[in-house]
C-alpha cells in the first residue's frame, strides 16, 4: 500500500487536514484501523459520490455513482474496491447520483436512506426490499448506528428528483416519481458536521439551515446547469452558511457542468472569515 501526503494543516479546534491521493491497493484499508486516530475521513470519488469514514469508523457511501462515472479512478470502478459499506445515503433519484446505491446496499446489507417518495418507488418496483430502502424526510433525524452514534438529517435541496427504470418485462424505459430532493446533514461522533448538498440551486434556506446545524464542512456543487453555477455556490457558502471548510463537488463530468474550482476560488475571495476552500481530486480524501 501507498499514501503520499499532499498537504497537512495546522487547523483550529486541533483538527487536522490531510490530503493523500490513493492507489486502489488502499481502497480495502480497515475502517477500524483508521477509527483508531478519531478523525472523520472525507473520500470523494467524482460528481457527488463520497464516502465518509467516522470517528468510530462506520462507513457511509453517499450518491454511489462510480461503475460508469468517468471522474471515478479505475480502482474504484469496481464496487468491492470500496470496501465495507455500513450505511448508503442517496440524495435523490438522477441516476449520477443513484446509479450504484442499489447494488451497495444489496452487497453489503447496508440500508439505503433516501427521500420517502424515491424510497416507495424503489420497494414497490422490487429494486430493493422495503428492509434496505428505509424511507426519510425533510427535517426529520436518523440515528442509524444507535443514540451515541451518528446523528443524520434530511433538508432541503432545490432540484428535482425522477427514477429512471428498464421494465424488465417489456424492455422498455420508465420514468417513476423520485420523492423530493434532499440534502444531508451529518454529525458525526465528536461533533464534527458535514453538510453535503447533493444537487441544488440557491434558496434562501440555506441561511437558516446554516444557523441551525453549523456545518464545519459543506459539500457543495459548483458545475451549473443542473446545479449552482461557481459564482453562486461561492456567495452561499462566503455570505449565507459560513462554514469552515468548502469542498467543491459536481463538476466536470459531462460538458454541461462547466464550472470549475478555479472560477469558485476567485468568486469566493480571500477576506478575513471566508471559508476555506479544499479542492481535491477524485480518489483523494480529507482527514478532519
């Protein structure tokens, strides 16, 4: 195995960044073994996929697209090379983000949560049994692993949210109601929160979300089109959430998606209590 640290950062409330490019030989590394130094581990594999590791070491897969998502490194096209899965949070229905839920939450037996009306959908077509589509609403907080463990809640995303599906009985393609779109606030052992956005536009929300939950980190999306465009993903996390970290997510895989970290770096500024902006690569993570 292989790390090569690419930055290390003194930060405030003694948490430390890291950011290590990985081979695939370090996919399989034990999440018990990383739980051992009590960081939150923040792994992005392209658009929305990212997979948290938490102080304790519970493994959370959030919007698995990677099987055909052409950011993923090839180490990580193959599903097992993830590793141990605990828990799949799927933001909403479009297939970049829900394309490879299904089949993690079957291989490992993990749940998948998502928006009620998507989770209905995916039981009532037998995608997954009603046991592994748990459904979850706006506002409403999930204690997965128990009251001491992570705590995750369901809020607002501005998008929409449809299931594509090939009726495997006329071999024709379907279109299903997808719920509504969520984002999800993660809170993790220690404290340390992660809000990722999924996809979404600016709605003035955003403020009185950030007011309630206090994210440290916000994964937000800056590719446009579809989603917020880099000027406008820059204001809310500069002007309206204030976290302390932001990590631009959702760019660059197809051609739509024009925004890039560069236009959302210049856009966010360099003023005294702006966010700071981690720009990793897919197949690179975070350590908080």
């Amino acid at each position: 195995m292989f790390s090569r640290p690419s930055a290390l950062v003194s930060l405030p409330l003694s948490m430390s960044l890291c950011l290590r490019a990985l081979t695939a030989g370090l996919a399989l590394c034990s999440a018990a073994v990383f739980a051992q130094n009590g960081k939150t581990e923040v792994l992005w594999l392209g658009q929305a996929a990212t997979r948290i590791t938490t102080p304790t070491g519970k493994v959370i897969m959030i919007d698995p697209w990677l099987t055909s998502n052409p950011k993923t490194p090839a180490g990580y096209k193959v599903l097992e090379a993830v590793g141990k899965v605990d828990l799949v949070l799927v933001t909403h229905a479009h297939f970049d983000h829900f394309a490879d839920a299904p089949a993690l939450a079957r291989m490992h037996k993990a749940p998948m949560y998502g928006p009620a009306g998507m989770n209905q959908t995916v039981a009532a077509l037998g995608i997954l049994p009603v046991e592994l589509a748990p459904r979850f609403g706006k506002g409403g907080t999930n204690m997965p692993f128990g009251p001491a463990g992570v705590k995750i809640t369901a809020v607002h995303a501005e998008h929409s949210s449809e299931l594509a599906y090939k009726n495997a009985a006329t071999g024709k393609d379907e279109v299903h109601p997808g719920g509504e779109p969520v984002g999800f606030i993660i809170e993790m052992e220690n404290g340390f929160k992660v809000w990722h956005m999924g996809d979404t536009g600016v709605f003035g929300d955003m403020r009185l979300i950030g007011d309630m939950y206090r994210p440290d980190l916000v994964l937000i999306p800056i590719g446009g089109h579809f989603v917020m465009p880099p000027a406008d993903a820059a204001m809310v996390v500069r002007d309206m959430i204030k976290p302390k970290f932001a990590l631009p997510i959702h760019y660059g895989t197809t051609p739509q998606l024009r925004g890039t970290p560069a236009e959302f770096e210049a856009a966010l500024g360099k003023a005294p209590g702006t966010p700071r902006m981690l720009v990793v690569q897919p197949g690179e993570k975070v350590d908080f």
